[in-house]
C-alpha cells in the first residue's frame, strides 16, 4: 500500500468533522491500537505499552524516536536528520508523525534499557568525613528503650498515652505523633514485652520542623514503629541524589553513621529528555508527568532493592529518606507541575517540600518512614546546590568561595559565613559528552584526557578505565579543546585550521574535523572518534555560559572574579576536570591552581549529612534561607560577558596571562625544535 503524507490540517482531520479511530499496527511487538485519526504516533506506541526514546523530550531535535511507516497516510510535522530517500522509504519521527488512517508502523529502534553504571560498595570518605555534631547522638530516627508500668483498676491510661507518658520521663521526649502501623503494634509489642519496648522515634530538629510546618515550633517526634523488649531494631535509612543524568543511593546505618552499600544507575527519565527542559515540555500532560514520576521511582526503588538485598535487610528497615535534587527533578519525583520553571519570571510550585510517607511515593522502604527533600532556593537552583553548599565549607569562613556545580546547567554559589548568592546558567549538552559527535558519558573506555604533540599533530589519550576507546566524554573534551588551542590547530574562535599538516584535519559533514582516534583503533573498528566544527561551537558556548554567569555572579557583588579566594568544583564531572586545561579554554578562571579543590558528589554527600546529623539538616534549611538567587536571563550583564566569553581563552585577554604566557612558551619550544 502506498504511503502518502496528508496535509490538511493540523490533525489530519477536515474542518468541523469528528476525528474518526484509525487502527495502528506496531511491529515486530505485533500490538494493534486504536486511536483518533490526526493522534501522534508517539501516543500510539505509548498506548501499546510499548516505548520508543525520546531525549529531547519530544520536540523533533534529537530525530532519535525514528520509526518505518510500512502502510498507512502520515503527516510529518518535522524531518530534521530525516533524509529525502528515508523519507520515500516510509521513516519518520514518532513524536512528530500525526496518523491519518489505518497503519503497519515498525519500531527502529527499541527505547534502550537504562543499566547500572556503578556497582559494589561506595562506601568511601563519606563515611569518614567530619560532621559538626555526634552522629551516633543526632539522626532523624533513634531507637529507646522504654519500661511502662503495666495499666490496672488505679490507672486504666490507654497504651500510647503511658508510653507517651514515659518518654517524657525517661528520655525528655514529649509532643510524640504515631503512625497507625506503630499504634496498631503497641498494646501486642507492650505485652509480649512484658511492658519493655523498644521505640523507633523520628525527631526533627525545631527549625527545620518550623519551615516544613509552621505550627510545629518546638519540633515535631514522631513513633514510627516499636517492637517487644529490649532488642534494638535495625535502623538504616537511604541518602538519594536524584541527578538529571544519575540516580545515586547510599543505604547508611542510622545507629553509627556508616555508609553501609552504595550504588548508582541512569536516571530512567532519559529516555523523555536528556536535560530538565525537554523533560518539563515532555511532562506538560499529567499522564506524562506519572510516567517521569514513575520513571524516577523506578529507578530509586531498583537501587534499594538491591542494596537490600545485597546486605540481607527488607523494606521496613529503611526508616528515613533524603533527597537532593535539582528543582526540576525534585518537582517531577513528588508529581508537581515544573512547567511554570522554564516560563518567565521562572518560579517552581515550592522552594520548601513537606516530608511525605514514602507510602504517598510507591518507595520500597518503610510505609512510614518520611522522604525529606532538600530545599531549593530558585528553579535553577535547587536542594542539590543547597546540600552541596554544605558540604563545600564555603559559609565556615570569611574567605569569598565560589562553589560550581558543573553540568547540563552550571550551578554556582558566592559568598561566606556572612552572605551567599546564586545563579544557574544553561550550558547545554556540551559538557554532557551524548551531545558531541562522538561523544559518550564518562563510563568505561571514555577518552577523560588528551595530549597533542605540538610539531606532529598526532593525539595521545587515556580513558576511563583504560579501556581501548568507545568515544569521548565532557572532560575529555575539554581536554582535547585545550590542547587543540594550544597546538594552534584551532584558532581564538573555535575554527580549525585547514593549514596544519596532519591527515588528522579532514572535511567532514558539519565542515572541518580533528580526528582523535581512527576507527581501526576504537573499541568498535566501526567510527573515528572525532571533535568537529559543531562540537567546538557547543563546547564555546558551554563554557562561555559557566565562565560569564561566574563573573556576572562577582560583578553583581561589586567583586572581581579574580578576587574569589576559593573555586570548590562539586558534581561528578567536576571531579574529572583538568584545572590547567579548563583555564586554558576559558572555562575556570585564571587563578593559582591551589585556589581549586574538587569535592565529588556534593549533592549526595549533603543528603547523607542531612540524614545521619539533625544539625547539618538545620544548616541545610539556614544555606537556602540567606542564600539570594539571582535570574541571569533578566540580567543584561550576563549576555555582554556571555559573548565575550565565547573566545578562546577570552575576548580580553588579560584575564587569562598564564595561558598568555603558556602560549608563548609553547610557540618558543616548537621553533627551538
């Protein structure tokens, strides 16, 4: 049957009929829905129960969502990477293809499963590291044990209120709220017991039991669970930080502080958009919104179960949660509507969360157990930025810290003891890795650093791992870009050279390209790994981003960003970051390099100090209170420095004199030669 594209209408109906069903037929799953004539085949697909991927969340950017119409009438909204001779064989987008009649739809390529990229124990210097308070004294839930007077004729006081009545006593704990699974165990724990029980109690610490309610001034505790005689339960509760890209979990021993298990996967969200704005346009339905929402807590919960698996627990003995996130993925995980984040003036539904039963969010943990999530203080910067400022150190001193949380967004925070300021900027997918030409997230056999040979041209690389190469990830990148400008086989602009006598500079499809690694050599014998024109272009303006929003950020201050006594890189693409080559391409500032520490994932990390230190929690709450967001895109500054920034290292030179002067020695040693 031949295939033909309808343009009528929008929707593939005429004017003023009622769309009539049509049948699609999805292959090879070999389903058959029914739906309206003019419905996206993406709807269809999804109707069938099956997926196809989407990482620009549906916008016809990414042309991944690519199916085979076999048979049937379609109107192509979009073609982008859609060729003429595809076209004629019957491919197109499914999240911009409207189904006109009854149709035979083949499905290319299947939504990729989202794999554990971490595994094994991840308890490193987390655990280690000190807290301003004694964690064994100081989480959210503690477990007492608690002799009750057994009732009689004289004193018939109902069983809660005499437990009530001697924590009071026995401990100084009073105001206890019950959970209706503790208060329905407690007259059989009481007595098998022989009134001795031990009591799981959830405490809040006041000021940040004020802020999430603000009745409860003199904080809030509350019996989760309790259980007969004196035998402690097991007390364990979980640190998430919920990244766009990552999901990391560290299941902790609520009783020590230690870091017991830990593990990450990609957060399964990916699959309806690479970045936080293609996710808010995929989720302006609310059906599209619970799958995020499902998505995210599928993700979670296939951590935890390991985790509890792997150390022999069960469900119930997870008794606190907390969480950090950016604004987004917070909103999308609690089910709230993050569309009003990317429209102007750019305000989420909350900068504070209520604590929520993890029974509310399908979490595998504890019916009762409450999922606190991390205060964001703007819809750029979020709980992630708040726990991460935390950890960074930078409000102890008096010293001006600048505090970068480098990603698909550049987080940063200045400030000290006294003050604090933010802002977020978009860096895109430039330091993302997926989103270069061959580019890769920085798993095993990704390309992390780059050295070129400044007489023959020729690279020299190192991956993760020390796998053979696959691709290149964002610090690689950054690497390579460096070394390109030093070589001089790019120029001040990004533009390389045809001029350089390598076979590494060919023409390629979006113009001129350095080939890193030869297909012969790669993991896969299939591609070159390659930098080109476009990569060059997106990296210029990812860090033109981070770099001007940095300096936007000191000006607003009446600072200079050479002025910033500390730079604290938190993320874990921070981590991988060559100081020397991020200066050299403009992206850091030029300041000594013992100005610079990385700190890992600081997100996490202030989750994990929030759970196991009532203290660090109340401190979290203070950072986001004091701390000013300011809205770069309503800020004229911010393009001025923007476009500055988009040269190698800079348009004013005099920022960057080491680089000035690496770049004068470089060309010194090639001539010596």
């Amino acid at each position: 049957m031949p295939l033909s594209d309808d343009t009528a209408l929008l929707d593939g109906t005429t004017a003023g009929a009622q769309a009539p069903d049509v049948a699609v037929r999805l292959e090879p799953a070999g389903v058959t829905v029914t739906v309206p004539a003019g419905s996206l085949l993406e709807d269809a697909i999804s109707k069938a129960g099956l997926r196809v991927a989407l990482p620009c969340g549906g916008q016809g950017r990414c042309g991944r969502c690519v199916v085979q119409v076999k048979e049937g009438s379609v109107r192509r909204r979009s073609t982008v990477r859609l060729g003429a001779e595809q076209i004629e064989e019957g491919y197109a987008l499914a999240c911009q293809t409207l189904v006109n009649s009854d149709a035979v739809v083949l499905l290319i390529d299947a939504e990729p499963r989202q794999e554990r990229i971490v595994g094994g124990d991840l308890a490193d210097k987390v655990a280690r590291e000190s807290v301003p308070c004694d964690r064994r004294r100081a989480p959210v839930v503690s477990a007492y044990r608690v002799v009750v007077p057994p009732p009689d004729m004289a004193d018939n006081t109902p069983d809660f209120e005499r437990l009530q009545r001697e924590m009071a006593l026995q401990y100084g704990i009073r105001r206890i709220t019950p959970s209706l699974t503790a208060l329905a165990r407690l007259p059989e724990s009481l007595r098998n017991g022989e009134w001795t029980v031990t009591a799981v109690i959830e405490q809040r610490d006041p000021d940040v039991a004020l802020a999430l309610d603000p009745t409860d001034s003199a904080g809030s505790y509350r019996l989760l669970d309790v259980f007969p005689g004196d035998q402690p339960p097991r007390l364990y509760g979980a640190a998430i930080d919920i990244g766009t890209t990552t999901v990391v979990a560290y299941l902790t021993d609520l009783a020590t502080g230690e870091v017991v298990d830990g593990l990450s996967a990609y957060n399964d969200q990916i699959a309806r958009g690479e970045d936080v704005i293609s996710r808010i346009i995929y989720g302006k339905q609310l059906a599209r919104r619970v799958e995020l929402r499902e998505r995210v807590v599928g993700t979670m919960n296939g951590l935890l179960d390991e985790m509890l698996s792997r150390k022999r627990l069960t469900r119930d003995d997870i008794l606190a949660v907390v969480v950090a996130g950016n604004t987004t993925m917070t909103h999308l995980f609690l089910g709230l509507d993050p569309a009003n984040i990317r429209l102007e003036p750019y305000v989420g539904a909350a900068g504070k969360f209520p604590l929520v039963p993890a029974s509310t969010l399908s979490l595998h943990v504890h019916p009762e157990a409450l999922v606190d999530c991390m205060p964001a203080v703007g819809a750029y910067v979020g709980g992630d930025i708040t726990a991460g400022a935390l950890i960074s150190g930078m409000t102890e001193g008096e010293e001006i810290a600048l505090f970068l949380d480098i990603g698909t967004n550049g987080e940063m925070v200045l400030g000290n003891n006294e003050w604090l300021i933010s802002c977020a900027c978009s860096a895109g997918p430039g330091f993302e890795g997926a989103g270069a030409s061959s580019g890769m997230r920085a798993v095993r056999g990704a390309i992390e650093e780059v050295w070129i040979d400044p007489v023959t041209f020729e690279p020299t690389v190192t991956t993760i791992g020390g796998d053979v190469p696959r691709g290149i990830c964002g610090s690689g990148m950054i690497s390579l870009m460096g070394e390109l400008m030093m070589t001089g086989i790019i120029n001040k602009s990004g533009r390389i050279s045809p001029d350089i006598p390598t076979k590494r500079i060919r023409e390629g499809h979006n113009g001129l390209e350095y080939v890193v690694v030869w297909a012969d050599d790669t993991a896969t014998g299939e591609r070159d790994i390659i930098l080109d024109d476009t990569d060059i272009i997106n990296l210029l303006r990812a860090k033109a981003a981070i770099y001007a929003g940095a300096a936007v950020l000191c000006e607003s201050v009446g600072l200079s960003i050479t002025d910033v006594d500390r730079v604290l890189i938190g993320g874990s693409f921070g981590k991988h970051i060559d100081v020397e080559k991020a200066i050299q391409i403009g992206l850091l500032p030029d300041l000594p390099w013992d100005r610079f520490s990385y700190l890992g994932n600081t997100s996490l990390q202030g989750a994990y100090h929030a759970l196991v230190c009532r203290t660090c929690r109340a401190e979290i709450e203070d950072i986001a209170s004091k701390m000013t967001y300011l809205e770069l895109s309503a800020d004229n500054r911010f393009m001025d420095a923007f476009t500055s920034a988009l040269f190698l290292p800079h348009t004013d030179e005099s920022l960057f004199p080491s680089v000035q002067q690496s770049l004068e020695a470089r060309k010194q040693g090639v001539s010596a030669v």
